[in-house]
C-alpha cells in the first residue's frame, strides 16, 4: 500500500506492507464552495448576532493572521472593504495590521505572500510587535489574572474587525472569533500568562466552554472591543467549505458545530505506529507550528509507541527563544525539559519544548524534515533520510499485529478513540 502526505507544498510517499493493520485518520470529505466569494459575501451581509456597522468618519483597524495560518484572504477581504466604502469610510481610514503574537515578524517583503497586492497598493499595513512595550495599550487584567495589554494602533481605531479561520487548536480548543487579536495583537506577557493555562486538564482541542484559557481570550477580547468577526473553515485541501461573519462569539457558536462536523474523526483503537503530516504549507514552515500536528496525532497513539511526523520546517524552530532554551548544555533529555521548564516558570517559545517532550517522551518520534541534523538532535528528536527509511525502520520494530495510523492532516484533524 502506498502512502502519501503533504509535505511543504508537494507530497512525500512511502509503501507500507498489506499485512499491518492500516487505518487512515483523516477529515471528512467534504467539497470547497462552488462560488467561495459568493459564500464570504452572504455571509458578511447577513451577520450574526449583535452588530453596528461603520460609519464614515470611522478609522478602522483589520487584524489578519500571519503566514502561518492558510487564511483565505483574497475572499475573505474584498465583501468586507466593499462594505467599508460602500459606509463612506475612505480606503485612506482603513489599515491592515498583521497578528503575530510571539512568531516571527514578518517583513514587508513578505506581505504579498498573504494579502493581495490590489490591497497593499490601496491600504497602510504593518506589523504586530508583541516584545514593543511602547507599541502597546494596557487594559487591566481578566478574571483569571492575565495582564491585558494590545496593540495601540488596534486600539487607536474607532471600528475594529478581526479576520481568521475556525479549527481545531491544540489548548485553546478552537481558533478563530477574537483570537487573532486577543493573542496575535497582544504583549508577550499577555500571551505567556494566558498560554501557561495549557496545562489544565480542560485546556485541550474540541473544548470551548469549559476550556479556561479559551475563555480567558474571550474575555480578552471582549476588554478589547472587537466589532466584526470575518472566519472561514476550511476542508484538509484548505479549500473554503463555509464562511461565517459578525459578532465574534456568535461567529464562534455557529462556526464549532461545523467544525467537529469535519474534523472530529472516530479511530478505532489507539495506533502503534503513527504516520503524521501537519498538512503541509504553511502548518509545517517551522517545528513550532509542526509541534501542533504532532500533539494532536500523539492522542491516538499508544505510550511507548511510535511516530514519524513530515515536516518540512523549511524556517527551523521557528522560534529564537525555544532553539536557544534547547541549546543549553543542562537541556540534554526530556526529563531535563520539564524540570528545566518547571523550575524557570512558564515562557512563551520554550512553551514548545515542553510540548513536543511531553509526546516524544512517551512516543518515539522521528522526523522527516529538511532541518539539518544537529538542529533536530538539540530539539531532543530524531531525523531520518526519507519518509521510506523511516517506515522500514519503525516496521522492524512493530509487534505481531501492529496497527498503524496515518494522518495527512493532523494539525486540523480531531481524532476521538471509540473502541477496539
């Protein structure tokens, strides 16, 4: 049986043989939108829930996810800057800021490989500084005790729209609604002291009402006061399947059910040997993002077990703070991560480290991956040639009657066990 993942933005193969048990973990089928611009546009002007619309005069502010994120924004902008002009509010009042959070900040250059360039030719954009603390508006504290503070120039806007995805998320449940400007618009200790909610046993993906940091974002962004949610979800070939528009948690109420329905999959039993792909570019630019594929197929996989994840990681780590941390000569095991990391206090980017050594300490993990060698070796893993090796390798160490699992779209894909 031949196998095959996305990888970057091709594909990557291997062959299995017939005689292991092999159950494919994946999406449900569902197909993109006939007319996916249409589908945006019905939606952004039929809203759900409670919303004002702009009226001229208004400066309005548009967050939109970095290029970590597959958002479709080529359709999902236009019905909404129609909509600004068509309340009189000038292109020259309207501006683009990019939700970064802790990632890297992107360039200007590098604009044009998320927004179109219509867009950059009409309308200001510019960059989220999470570590600027002269960039950023406090606004207190939530309930939980986070410690506020978003960006000023987000702030500064009479009318304030966040754009986005819906799916699955590794600990806040879900992305999407007021996300991307409660985390990608907000101060690092913003985000430290709301991500460190990772390890309560409800902070998991498919959980939203129970799921305090979730909720801590929803009350972030509520302090915020977002006017307009724009969030699409999309089927594993990141075609748009449905859009959402309006207030933010009424887009996230209606958007979830959607969402289980396509990626919550049924597995049979947990797998032996997990064969997993973050889902290609852009979820596997770096292990940072690729880290998230790898939480969600190491829930179905057996302690003990093994996995090999394909990942191009074409940008490294993906994060300065989290290679750095992990370069240190203490940093010599997964035991030395956790008491590392329990010892200093949780750190937004070594947060990922205690992430991938809480799976690959229990799982065996392989990489397949264009990384260089002794960058995989310091992030505590292992790195094989080819994705073939890599399977005739971990076959050689299967049990009789071995099951093996393969996910070509883990980061998106809910894998629930139902039984033996």
């Amino acid at each position: 049986m031949e196998i095959r993942l996305p990888y970057s933005k091709g594909t990557i193969q291997a062959k299995l043989p017939a005689d292991f048990r092999i159950e494919r973990i994946v999406p449900r089928s569902q197909a993109a939108a006939q007319d996916p611009a249409a589908t945006v546009m019905q939606a952004v002007y039929n809203p759900l829930g409670d919303v004002l619309p702009p009226r001229a005069g208004m400066r309005v502010a548009i967050a939109i996810n970095d290029k970590t994120r597959p958002v479709p924004h080529e359709v999902l902008l236009p019905p909404v800057l129609a909509g600004m002009r068509h309340a009189g509010i000038r292109d020259q009042d309207v501006y683009f800021i990019i939700a970064t959070g802790t990632h890297p900040a992107m360039p200007p250059d590098e604009y044009a490989t998320i927004l179109p360039q219509a867009i950059l030719d009409t309308y200001r954009v510019s960059c989220h500084d999470a570590y600027d603390d002269s960039s950023l508006t406090p606004l207190g504290e939530t309930s939980r005790g986070t410690p506020i503070a978003i960006n000023s120039d987000y702030m500064a806007a009479d009318y304030r729209i966040v754009i986005g995805n819906i799916e699955p998320h590794q600990f806040q449940g879900f992305s999407g609604g007021v996300k991307s400007a409660a985390i990608g618009l907000a101060g690092v200790e913003t985000i430290n002291h709301n991500h460190a909610m990772m390890r309560h046993d409800a902070a998991i993906w498919g959980s939203y009402v129970d799921n305090p940091a979730r909720q801590d974002v929803e009350e972030i962004g509520a302090r915020i006061g977002i006017d307009f949610c724009v969030n699409a979800i999309l089927n594993a070939n990141k075609g748009l399947v449905r859009a959402f528009a309006g207030e933010p948690v009424a887009v996230m109420q209606a958007g979830i059910p959607a969402v289980r329905e396509l990626y919550a999959v049924p597995v049979s039993a947990p797998v032996d040997l997990m064969i997993a792909s973050p889902g290609g570019h852009p979820k596997d630019i770096n292990l940072y993002q690729a880290q998230k594929g790898m939480a969600h197929a190491s829930a179905v996989t057996k302690s003990g077990g093994r996995m090999i994840l394909c990942a191009a990681c074409s940008e490294g780590a993906g994060n300065a703070d989290y290679e750095r941390w992990m370069r240190q000569p203490q940093i010599d095991s997964h035991a030395a991560v956790f008491d590392e990391f329990t010892r200093e206090g949780f750190r937004v980017g070594r947060h990922k480290a205690f992430q991938v050594s809480r799976d690959a300490s229990r799982i065996q993990t392989t990489l397949v991956t264009d990384m260089g060698d002794e960058l995989v070796r310091a992030l505590l893993l292992s790195k094989s040639e080819s994705l073939q090796a890599a399977v005739d390798e971990a076959l050689f160490c299967l049990p009789p009657g071995a099951r093996i699992g393969v996910m070509p779209a883990a980061n998106a894909t809910m894998p629930v066990v139902v039984g033996c």
